[in-house]
C-alpha cells in the first residue's frame, strides 16, 4: 500500500484536530439538530475557531494551564475571559453562560473538553483537577451521563502517557495530601488524535511512528500515513495547509498586536 510520512508541531496538531471535529459523524448531526459546546482549553480554542469561522484570543479561552518553569506571561496575557462558545444548530449564540447552556441539552449534543493525558489503547483520558469541586469537568459530566450527550475529546498525541490512568489516578488519590497540586480524574469519550483527524479527513491509515525533534519540531509527532494515491494527496495538501500554523504563543501575541 503506498504510504508517505509527515511530522506536525503541537500546534499544526490542535488546528489539523480541531478541522475534523465537525466532520465527526456525533458532532456533525449536533451541529445540524441540536447543541454544541466547546469549553475552554488551548486544543479546544482551535475547535471554537473552526466552528465559528473567527479567530479567538487563545489566552482568554482558558482555564488552567501547564507553562514551562519559570515562564513569565507578557503583560497582559490572561486577562478578560472569554465565554464558552455555544452553538445551536450551528449558529453561535451570544452572551449564554455555560451553566444555563447545560441544562438545555439534550440527548445528542455534544460537549467538547480537551484533556491533559491520553493512554491511545485504552481509549481513555486523564484531566488535572484544580478546582475543590471537579471544576469544568465536574460540571459537565452529571449533564452528558443524565441527558444523554457525547463527550467528544480533542486531544494530540503529544499527551501519551506511559502508565496506565487508572494505575496513576489511584497513585495520586493515595498520596495526596497538598492540596495545592492538581488531582486527577479520568473519562472516557469520542477521542479524537491527529490519527482520527486524518482519517476523518482524507480517509487514509495511520500509524504513529516517532516524536519529538529540534529547531521547532520539539512536542511534535511524526506519522506515517497508508493509503490510496488521492488519500495520500488529500493528506499531503492538509499538511500543507497547516504547515503555516504559528506556535501558541506567536499566535496569542499575534492576537495582542491585532488589537492593540
């Protein structure tokens, strides 16, 4: 079978993923029927921003976050939240709080949260946990298992973890004692990779084969695609096409400069 490789930053990764979410057959008949929500979250900004067809400022559509040690915010960055994005039956609707959209969904909408860990074979994700009473995920959840709505997870490969969710959350919930540090909490969900994204997209194979790199490609993941002579075009033009994709922090600045 012919095939082809290609590697894409953590960045090219959320816009590729965040390209196939609405193509995603639960999130397509939402988009059509009935509602969808997208939290806030770095992956999740992307999502919001395919979804909507305009450009958010990525720092102000999110809650926590992991930055590298010692990592200091240009002035700023952060500040001025953005709500959740909420559509229904497609269009965006203006001003509604995440809370009064939950308890109007239905049985078939979709939520979409990103996550912070992934074990792929499992077919499992792991959340960190700030918030004393499960945060955003403590509230969706009693809504998705009692309306009956999808969780859909938009989330790259570069958050594999080598140890089993269940072995670790049961690890951390033992030896937790600092309340300060973050919990953990682990879901299921229609999971979405860059291995998802592409065959949504281009009807191709995919194996990940390798990750990291240098001179930008740290983070990055590195795949092999299998397919059809126009699968593997359809694939080779997307890489083209997000290959432009700046890093998240050139984008927010970007953002910051656009206004300002």
């Amino acid at each position: 079978m012919p095939a082809m490789d290609l590697s894409l930053t953590v960045a090219q990764s959320k816009r590729l993923i965040a390209r196939a979410v609405p193509q995603v057959g639960i999130v397509r008949r939402a988009l059509m029927e009935g509602t969808v929500i997208v939290c806030k979250g770095s992956t999740t900004a992307y999502v919001a921003e395919e979804l909507t067809g305009r450009r958010l400022r990525k720092d102000r559509y999110i809650l926590g976050r992991v930055l590298p040690s010692g990592f200091e915010a240009p002035e700023g960055m952060w500040e001025g939240g953005l709500n959740e994005v909420v559509l229904r039956r497609g269009r965006p609707v203006e001003g509604v709080a995440l809370a009064d959209a939950l308890t109007e969904l239905t049985a078939g909408d979709v939520i979409i949260k990103g996550a912070n860990a992934l074990d792929y074979r499992a077919g499992l994700v792991g959340h960190l946990i700030g918030h004393p009473t499960g945060g955003t995920l403590g509230a969706i959840l009693g809504y998705i298992h009692g309306k009956g709505a999808h969780l859909v997870v938009p989330v790259g490969l570069e958050k594999l973890v080598t140890a089993d969710l269940s072995v670790i959350a049961q690890r951390l919930q033992e030896a937790h004692s600092d309340t300060s540090m973050p919990r953990f909490w682990i879901t299921g969900g229609c999971i979405v990779t860059e291995i998802e994204a592409l065959q949504v997209l281009t009807g191709v194979e995919v194996a990940h084969i390798a990750s990291g790199g240098i001179c930008g490609a740290e983070g990055a993941v590195w795949l092999r695609v299998f397919g059809t002579s126009e699968g593997l075009e359809k694939a080779a033009n997307l890489l083209r096409e997000v290959q432009s994709e700046p890093s998240y922090l050139e984008a927010v600045e970007q953002s910051r400069r656009d206004e300002g």
